[in-house]
C-alpha cells in the first residue's frame, strides 16, 4: 500500500539502520508509526509530506526499503491571487 500523509513533528528518531517516525492525516490527526530503512531523501523533515509504500503490521506501517518520496511543496496557495 501507499501511505501518504505529514511527517509529525517531533517524531523522528534515527538509528544506523532504521529510520521511526510517525505520518498523520493532512488535518495533524490519527498518526501511524512508520518503520523504514532505505535512503532519505535531503528534503525529509518534520510537518513535510510524504509518501512510503509497504503495509500494516501489528499497528506498525513496515515500508518498503528506499519507497521514501517526498513531495514538494506548492509555490501557490489558495489566497494568492493571479495578475
């Protein structure tokens, strides 16, 4: 499965291997601890949004190794206007 969501803030522990955090709904709610290993890409950071493909197990999202994909964040929000 493809997970996306927001990286929460405060979330992220490294280790050698692994990299835990946590991805929550675009609205801050319901957050899911992710389990991955693989490489990361420069712009992973916390409240950045991202996608992590792999699957559910015992409350855990286990990824899939380097399925990390960041998205980038829009240039234009919804209260600017065109001229």
């Amino acid at each position: 499965y493809d997970l996306t969501g927001k990286v929460v803030p405060g979330s992220i522990e490294r280790t050698d291997e692994r990299l835990r955090f946590q991805i929550s709904d675009r609205d801050g709610s319901d957050p899911i601890p992710v389990d991955y290993t693989g490489t990361v890409p420069d712009p992973f950071r916390d409240g950045r949004e991202v996608i992590v493909t792999g699957e559910l197990t015992d409350g855990t999202f286990v990824a899939e190794h380097d399925s990390l994909i960041t998205k980038c964040p829009s240039k234009f929000t919804a209260d600017q206007t065109q001229t």
